[in-house]
C-alpha cells in the first residue's frame, strides 16, 4: 500500500509540473499573441454617431484578433488642430483620422492621405451615394471613406407651434424664422425660441453663419480673390444672427456648439433649431430624446437666394500617409463604413439613429424609413447641395460652409472668434467684421492667391 501510495503520489507531481508549464505556456503565447497584435490609433469627434463607432469596435476586435484598436476622442476643434498638426509635421501619431470634405481633398492633393484603393467587392463602393464620394476625392482618387454625411435643415417642436396657433413654412426664410422664434420665446418657462452655434471655430459656428451670408447674398471673396466679409450683406446677415440669437436665444449662446444645442433641443429646451441633418436620429429617437414624438422638420431657411442655403459635410475616415498600421487600419475602416455595421447600430441603438447619407441602401431599407419620416427629406437635402455653386454672385472657390483652400482654417477660424466675441457683446458686429476681413485678405494675398 506504502509502495502504490508513494508512486500515485509521484504521478501526482507529474501531473502538477505538466499542468503549470502548459498554463505557463499558454500565459506566454497570450502574451505573444497581445504583443503581436497590430495597434490602431483613431481620432474622432466626440459627436454621437462616433462615439457609438467607439462602443461598438469590440465587435471589430472580435473578429480581428490581430488588431487592437487605441482610441482618441476630443472635443471638435481641438481634434482638428491635434490632426492638422500631426499631417502637416508628419507627425504620426494616428492611424486613422476622422475628417471632412474640406480636409479630404486638399490633404490627398498634396500626398499626405494614403489613396483609398483595392476595396472587396463585398464593400459596394458604388452604394456609396456619388455626391458623398466625389467630395472625398481628389483628381478622381478617393481619399477617404464616409462615416456619416449631413447637409443642414430646421428642426421645431410641433406643439409649441400647435398650442400657438402657429405654422412653421416647408421653406421658411430667416424673417419668417425669426418672427416665429419671437412668439415662441418663453424664457420664463426654460423655453428660447431659437438655438444656433455660436462656438467659434471654422467648422462650429461657421458652419452655419457661412450659409446665412450664402443666403443673405454674401460671399467670402470676390473673383479677384478680394476679401468680401466686411460687405453689406456680411453685415446684415451677422447683425440679424446676433440680435436674433441675445433676443430669442438661450443665455451664453456664444459657448454653444452643435452637442450643447443638441442637449438643449433633446432636452426640451429649444423651439426652433437650425442645424446638421445627423441630429435628426436622435431628436426622433425616444430613448436619447425627451420631445421624439414633438419634433417637425422643414428645410434650412433661406433669405435672398436659396444658394448656400444648406451645407454639404461628410464626417469620414482617412488614413495618413505617416501611419506604420495602413493595412490594419484600411481593414478597420472597411468595417466602419460597411453596410453590415450599419445594421449593427440600427440593432444597438433604434433604426432612427443609422449613419446618414452615405450609403444608398440605407434609404432602401424598411426599418429605416418606418423609425426616420425624414430620411428622404435629408437624402435630397445632401444631393442638392452644391459646392460649386453656392453663392449669389460669382466666386474663385468651391465649398458651400467653408472656402476650399488650406488658408480658410486659419481664417475662417479668426471670423470664427470674432463673431462670437460680437454675439457675446465684447466687439461690436462691424469690429468683428473688419478684423476678419483684414485676416481673409491678409491669408489669400500671402498665398498668393491675388494678382
């Protein structure tokens, strides 16, 4: 018995010494494995439809073992400047970069983006809508894919107007907007008539107050490149942006940009909304928004032309030329701006909230147009717009929110700043104008760009 004893406990040792060098190996090839593993580094905007990319990547990782992904996610300006000075200084630090139709074209101009090519068949570029992809590109090659894309349009809360006997216009003009933000203002109540950006920066509050001066007839320049921002029609267009908004507006207006006016709108707190078409999915859905069943929707109001009236953005993923993951990260974007993933939000989050007017699927889908009454409204907001022409009078650039050359960031960025620094009562209207018309001016002559 001793004898059987002693060798089952020998056996026993064995075993024990077999078990922990397995476990260890085991250990050891998880860790080769992890250390293996290709790291993505992503820049976005902290806008919902990114965020949601962000929460839904494990689904990524799951089933790409070999890469792991690092995410960075900033406030939009600041991310913008943190991916403007990386590209420019070849800087590297990200592998993915969550940019625009401004950004897309000018930086694949000059070699900074990696071409967007070789994509499976199973992708279907060509669902991708043509208007979304050309903006992207740049001498016929795409430069990157489009997460998301918007145009602008009018929210308001259906009974507010109803219980005031009011009717918002299917095409309204800013008089008959700011006529209806007049009666509806009820700040006694937490209710303002109107919520518009008024966070500088040249894709915060310029995004809109560009195609109000598009509307009001104004343009950044002349055809000579002579800067136009201290015109009469600038002037009356920012006058009625900064006396409508201390009116009608919400308190400290100048430090709100699209998520603050989006918190107020879902929150209740606004009667009228002039902004990007992407906010439509979530003030309709009732999960994330208080008044989804109140909202109506009209067109982006229009003054003394309908040119430049709605803008045409795209948020999109690009990858830049200094990153040392391209193959990894050209596979992560696939994913983020396929068709399947888009079926994954609509499962996660309500078929409301799809990323928008990209893919032409999308508007084909049942359950899409059941959860969103204005995805056909949005759809065609995205195709009319037009970059190319999207000013009363004749102009030496393109871009409906924004003038199309690298200098418009850095001064459309100063107008920015002064216009807010006006709606916050520091300067007056016809100050902020005059610096940004010296800025403009001082910009495209520097460049080059007058004769």
């Amino acid at each position: 018995m001793i004898e059987l004893s002693h060798a089952a406990s020998l056996r026993r040792n064995v075993l024990r010494r077999r078990l922990a060098v397995s476990v260890v190996a085991g250990i050891g090839l998880g860790i080769g494995a992890q250390a293996l593993a290709t790291t993505v580094t992503i820049a976005v905007p902290n806008n919902n439809d990114l965020i949601e990319m962000k929460k839904l990547s494990p689904v990524f990782e799951k089933t790409n073992p070999d890469i792991q992904l690092k995410w960075i996610v900033l406030e939009e300006n600041v991310l913008r400047q943190r991916l403007t000075t990386d590209i420019t200084t070849n800087g590297g630090q990200f592998d993915v970069s969550a940019i625009g139709t401004y950004e897309a074209p000018l930086w694949g101009k000059r070699g900074w983006l990696v071409p967007i090519t070789g994509l499976p068949a199973s992708y279907d570029l060509d669902d991708v809508l043509k208007s979304v992809r050309d903006g992207l590109s740049y001498g016929g090659t795409l430069y990157a894919l489009p997460f998301n894309a918007e145009s602008s349009m009018t929210f308001y809360r259906k009974d507010l107007f109803a219980a005031k006997g009011l009717t918002m216009p299917a095409n309204p003009t800013y008089s008959q907007i700011s006529e209806l933000a007049d009666k509806l203002n009820d700040r006694a109540n937490g209710i303002y008539g109107i919520c518009l950006r008024g966070k500088a920066g040249w894709g915060e509050n310029m995004a809109f107050v560009s195609t109000l001066v598009n509307t009001y007839g104004g343009r950044y320049f002349d055809e000579k490149w002579d800067a136009r921002v201290d015109s009469p029609e600038w002037k009356s267009a920012i006058n009625f942006y900064v006396d409508l908004l201390k009116k009608d507006g919400p308190p400290g207006a100048s430090s709100n940009g699209f998520n603050e006016n989006l918190s107020l709108m879902t929150g209740g707190k606004c009667a009228i909304w002039v902004d990007a078409t992407t906010a439509a999915g979530i003030l309709y859905n009732k999960t994330e928004s208080s008044v989804a069943d109140k909202v109506g929707f009209a067109a982006a109001p229009t003054q003394v032309t309908p040119k430049g009236a709605h803008w045409l953005w795209s948020w999109s993923l690009a990858i830049p030329k200094t990153s040392k993951s391209q193959e990894a990260a050209k596979r992560f974007i696939a994913w983020a701006t396929s068709k399947e993933y888009i079926t994954l939000v609509g499962n996660d989050i309500g078929w409301a909230s799809l990323p928008p007017g990209t893919r032409q699927s999308t508007y084909e889908r049942p359950e899409y147009k059941q959860a969103a009454p204005f995805s056909e409204f949005v759809l065609n907001a995205i195709e009319t717009a037009n970059p190319n022409d999207s000013t009363l009078k004749k102009v030496p650039y393109t871009g409906v929110q924004y003038v199309g050359i690298p200098e418009f960031q850095s001064f459309g960025t100063l107008i920015g700043q002064q216009i807010a620094g006006a709606l916050a009562g520091q300067i007056s209207v016809d100050q902020a104008l005059q610096a940004g018309q010296a800025a403009a001016n001082r910009a495209v002559r520097e460049a080059g760009y007058q004769k």
